[in-house]
C-alpha cells in the first residue's frame, strides 16, 4: 500500500517506511520529529517544472505527462523506492505541500502502483 501525507501531520506506526519526495527539506520541523526513513530529492520535480507549473496551475495534464518523463529519467530512484515497497507492507509518501495530496505526489504514487 502507498499512502500519501503532509509531513506536518502526526506520525502513526501504520506510515511504514516514510519517503520525503519534496526537493526541499519541509520548514519549520527537524530530522528528528519528522521521522523520515529516507529523503529522496531526485525524485521530485525539477525546479524548472516546479516553477512552471506554479506559474502554470490551469495545465495539471502537461505536468503529469512532464513529470512523468522526469521521473522514468530518474529509474535508479524510482527502483530504490520500489525495493523498499517490495520489503513494506505500506510506505507513506510526505510532502510539505499544502495541499493533503499534491499532484506530484500522486503522480509518483500512481507510477509506483503499476
């Protein structure tokens, strides 16, 4: 199973293996209280999708299809989470985002899922 969180909200030992899948570290909480198993940044979006998107909201298909291209280039992160879902009964997905679950993260947690 893939869950999807914000990191702000409480921890629960049904998470699993929590993956931050932000390329920021998420502000205003440390290492120790987010208990992150592993911080993945490679496999977020780039900082050039990221801004366009964020300048480009209206155009979410686009995203996920750029996204998606990003993500197959990204395949030695992309195994690395699949290995851990092989050896997890469930990894949580968090995110800083405002958003409960953010287009990225649901892109990410769809790819995983096929």
């Amino acid at each position: 199973m893939i869950k999807i969180k914000r990191v702000y909200d409480n921890y629960s030992e049904t998470d699993g293996h929590r993956i931050l899948v932000d390329r920021l570290w998420p502000r205003g909480i440390s290492k120790e209280n987010a208990k992150i198993d592993l911080w993945i940044k490679e496999i977020t979006p780039s900082t050039d999708l990221r801004k366009w998107y964020h300048d480009n909201l209206d155009k979410q298909e686009e995203f996920q299809k750029k996204y998606i291209v990003e993500i197959d280039k990204n395949f030695d992160s992309l195994n690395n989470i699949k290995k851990i879902l092989n050896n997890q009964k469930t990894i949580t997905l968090l995110t800083a985002s405002k958003d409960s679950k953010p287009i990225h993260a649901i892109v990410l947690q769809q790819k995983l899922e096929r």
